[in-house]
C-alpha cells in the first residue's frame, strides 16, 4: 500500500470508542464526503509512494483548520491557493496554517516538504465546547478517556512508514508533556523534539516570526537550535 492509501484508510474509520464528557462535542470531518474527497486529492497528489517520512504531530483538529479540511494546519484558503486543490469551503484563514505553509515554502516547497513529513495530532479527531475549540488536555476527563484512543492511532501511522528515530511535537507545553508521557510507557520513537506552537508564534511572537521559522528549518532537519 502507498503511505496515502494507508492514510485515507485511517481516516475513513476513525471513530471514539466510548462516550464523552457532558458538553464535549467531537469534529469527525471524515464522514462528510465532500471533505474526505478533499484529502483524497490532498493525499494522492503528496503521499502517493512508500517513502518513510517523519511525522510532526500538533494536539488536535481546530474548527477551521483540520476540522473542516480533514489535512493538519491547513486550511479551506491554502488548500486552493497552496495546493491547487479548488473547494467550496468557506474561505477563513487559520493562523497556524500561514505559519505551518511559510515553514514549508522555506524549507522548498510543498513536494519536498510532505515528501519528507507527515503531519499528524496527538488525537486526529477535534472537539469543540459551547461552540469553541476544545484542546483535548484542557478538560481532565476528556484527557483520561482519549489516552487508550491516542495509543492506538498513533500506532497506526507509525505503521504508516513513520521513521520512529525522531518525532517532532507541535507545541511545547501540554502537548509535549502528554506525548512524552505516552511515548515513556509505550516506546513510540527514540526521542521527540518539541516545537513551539504556531499559533503562540502568530499571537505572541508574530515579530519573530521569521527567526522561527528559521528555527523550525534547524530543527526539521537535524540539527538541534534555540530561540533567542
């Protein structure tokens, strides 16, 4: 199988096992068939080989990110516009998509960037409370009922051809610490290298923007650097 037919196949059966906290809704994008189409188009068209890729993985779907794409840090506005693939989606940005495409379009481009990596989440299904973004650390007992769902989706796409030498951790507090965590009790990957996180970096940092995504760059491909 192709890493894309391994992917799409992952994502077509992506279910929760069990029920969630009161007031926790989940975004499953991949049963509306018109955004799975999307990441039939996305996929095919970057990931359409065996090549081994290492995977960089962010918390989970954002309300108008990967929750209405289907594709991690990328948006209705560089799906079109960055990838070639026309939709019908409403065209709101994501902040850490523009951070997320100004990294790719540094390090050469969309082909040689997902060439190399594959972008995941630590829980590849979004939840939304009251209407807003949920991150799934933010609520305990989401946390605990996720962590056995998270085990098993990981294992997943490492089976994907994910190079288990290094992974790369969007997002260096909660996230981080919650990965790390898992990867002590089930040996994931030798070691994983954590990223602040972009939407920190468009909120709180967007001056240094350019020194990050240099960072980034440093970081992507090997060599280990710090931020000033």
């Amino acid at each position: 199988m192709t890493y894309s037919a391994h992917i799409l196949s992952f994502l077509k059966s992506l279910h929760l096992p069990g029920r969630l906290p009161n007031g926790i809704m989940a975004m499953n994008p991949y049963q509306n068939k018109a955004t799975f189409a999307l990441c039939e188009k996305f996929y095919r068209k970057y990931y359409n080989n065996c090549h081994q890729r290492h995977i960089l993985i962010g918390i989970n779907p954002g309300r108008f990110g990967a929750g209405i794409t289907g594709i991690p840090f990328t948006d209705p506005v560089k799906l079109q516009e960055e990838c070639g693939i026309t939709n019908d989606l409403p065209k709101k940005r994501e902040l850490s998509a523009d951070f997320i495409y100004r990294v790719i379009k540094a390090h050469g481009g969309n082909e040689g960037f997902f060439g190399q990596f594959y972008i995941g989440s630590v829980s590849p299904l979004g939840f939304t409370k009251g209407g807003k973004n949920l991150n799934y650390y933010d609520d305990p007992k989401l946390l605990k009922s996720l962590a056995p769902f998270v085990t098993d989706t990981i294992k997943k796409q490492i089976r994907f051809g994910v190079n288990t030498e290094r992974a790369y951790c969007i997002g260096e507090g909660k996230n981080f610490q919650f990965l790390s965590r898992l990867n002590r009790e089930h040996g994931f990957f030798k070691s994983i290298i954590p990223l602040p996180h972009p939407r920190f970096i468009m909120q709180y940092r967007r001056k240094k923007v350019d020194a990050y995504i240099q960072h980034y760059l440093n970081e992507l491909n090997g060599g280990r650097s710090s931020m000033p």
